[in-house]
C-alpha cells in the first residue's frame, strides 16, 4: 500500500506522528513530508521535509491512505482528492501546537466518510486495513462562501 | 478593476485563500505571505512573525509599504497573525476589509480573530456555532470545509 504521511508547516514539529507511523515501512511504501519535525523515518521510500502543492496534491491523489496532522488545508485537499485519510491531532501539552485546536476540528469532522481520527494506544496498521473503500467527498459549503464573497466584492 | 489584497499565513490558512479564488476572478489581484515552498506564487513575501513582538512590529512597517504602493480596494485574509499589520494599514487608507476565521476554528476564537473582531468592516467564521465566540458582527457564510 502508497502511503502519503504530511506534518504540514506548522513550525513545531510533530514527531509522535512520524514514531507512531515508522512501524509500517516493512510493509507500506512511505512517502513522507516531514516539515520542521527531526525524526528521520528509516526505510521510507521518500522523506521531504517540504512539497510544493502540485506536489503536494500529486502525492495525495497517488497515495492508497494519507496519514496526516489535522490542519485545515490538508483536510480539505484530501476531501476534495478523495482520499481515505486517517488524522492526528497536534497536542499542545506535547509541544506540538500553542493550542488544542485540531480536537475541536475532530469533532466537527469525526462523521465524515473516509476520515479516520487516530487516538493513543490504536493499531495504525489494524487501521489502515479497516479504512476499506469509504472515500471522503468533496466539501459541499465552499460554494455558498465564494459566492458571499463575490456578492461582498459587489455590494 | 477592483485592486484585492489576499492576505494568509503559509500552510492551511493560503490553502483557504486558493480554494476561494473564483470569488475573485477577473479582478486585479495580490497576494501576500510567509515564505515557503507552497508560497511560491505570492506576490508579497513577509518575514515570519509568529508570537514575537519585534517581527510584528517590523512587519507593520512592510505592510504600510505593501498597502501605500498597490493601494487595495479591498483586503481579505484567512488568518492568522500576519493580517494583524495587514488589516490595520487597510482600514487607515479606506480599503474594504473581510476577515474570515480559519475553518480549523470551530468552537474557538483565533487570537488574530480576537484582535480584529473590531477592527475589520466585515468579519465571517466557517462553522455556523462558531459565531457565539464573537458577537453579533461575526456571520456564517459556509466554509472550506
């Protein structure tokens, strides 16, 4: 299985991601954007620390699961790429974030088809295999914001 | 030709910006942010700020030049912290201004948010309960997401 693992920008790095997911490189090839995290994964096919956007959306939409930090911008690509994503949240209380805002995203997204929400202790491996065909669909209010503000460009 | 402003940080918050762009089709556009490899495109690249003070107020003298030469109608921004000098500047040279929270924002208020609540003409969040963290100016629209 092609599996896409993406930290995003933020510049806290996100280790626990990488460690939790270094266990599947014996039997999934790992492409991997790693941003400012220090952890060398070894045995992945590909580690960057960056990707521009073609590359980013080339790397998702080639990729059987995307394995991903919860960030409003990759939550959306995968939706919009379809791909079967599982998400981790950044945790403040790990250093990963000033905040704990992922988890209120959680929340908002945990019913959508296709996307998957990491907790501690969970099988990524049992994970990966259970995500099955359920594809993620494109966002359906996007729409209704480029149109409020082409009507605020107007009024 | 209206003059826009698109104003983001790197990362999540410029993806929010792209994913709008037919909301400002045919318009004369600018684009300013961090540097980064999924930057490339900005017209305006502005030093990192993050949470340090000195940044900020460095970048308040870079976006007095950004706003004094292109002269916007408008600014719009997704967040976060790099729209604080961004918004400040438009309103005092009569641009229109739309802030719209963060979609990662669903039951919170961004800091940037929290500071320009006042400040901006317009001000929107992406998830319909999130307008109880603001006030009676915040309104939902629909989102990224």
């Amino acid at each position: 299985m092609r599996v896409f693992i993406t930290v995003g920008t933020h510049n806290q790095g996100f280790e626990y991601l990488l460690d939790k997911t270094a266990v599947l490189t014996s039997r999934h090839q790992l492409v991997i954007q790693s941003g400012h995290s220090s952890t060398l994964v070894k045995g992945a096919f590909q580690q960057q620390s960056w990707y521009s956007p073609d590359e980013m959306s080339h790397n998702i939409s080639e990729a059987d699961r995307v394995i991903s930090h919860l960030g409003c911008g990759i939550a959306r690509e995968v939706q919009v790429l379809n791909t079967p994503t599982l998400f981790f949240c950044r945790s403040r209380q790990r250093g990963e974030h000033f905040d704990n805002h992922q988890l209120e995203l959680k929340e908002a997204l945990t019913s959508r088809q296709g996307l998957w929400f990491y907790e501690d202790g969970d099988d990524i491996e049992n994970i990966l295999n259970n995500m099955g065909s359920e594809i993620p669909q494109s966002p359906t209010n996007t729409d209704q914001l480029i149109k409020a503000i082409k009507d605020w460009l107007t009024s | 030709m209206k003059k826009i402003l698109l104003v983001a940080s790197h990362g999540g918050h410029l993806s929010e910006l792209r994913a709008l762009k037919k909301a400002w089709e045919g318009c004369d556009v600018r684009w300013a942010s961090y540097p980064s490899p999924n930057s490339k495109e900005i017209d305006y690249s502005v030093k990192h700020i993050g949470m340090n003070p000195f940044k900020m107020l460095t970048s308040f003298f870079v976006f007095f030049k950004i706003i004094y030469t292109f002269r916007p109608d408008y600014v719009i921004s997704t967040g976060s912290e790099i729209a604080i000098p961004a918004m400040f500047w438009a309103k005092l040279f009569s641009s229109k201004t739309l802030y719209i929270e963060c979609s990662a924002r669903v039951s919170s208020a961004s800091l940037a948010g929290k500071l320009l609540y006042r400040w901006v003409d317009t001000f929107w969040v992406q998830w319909p309960h999130n307008t109880k963290s603001f006030g009676d100016k915040a309104e939902y629209h629909g989102g990224t997401l």
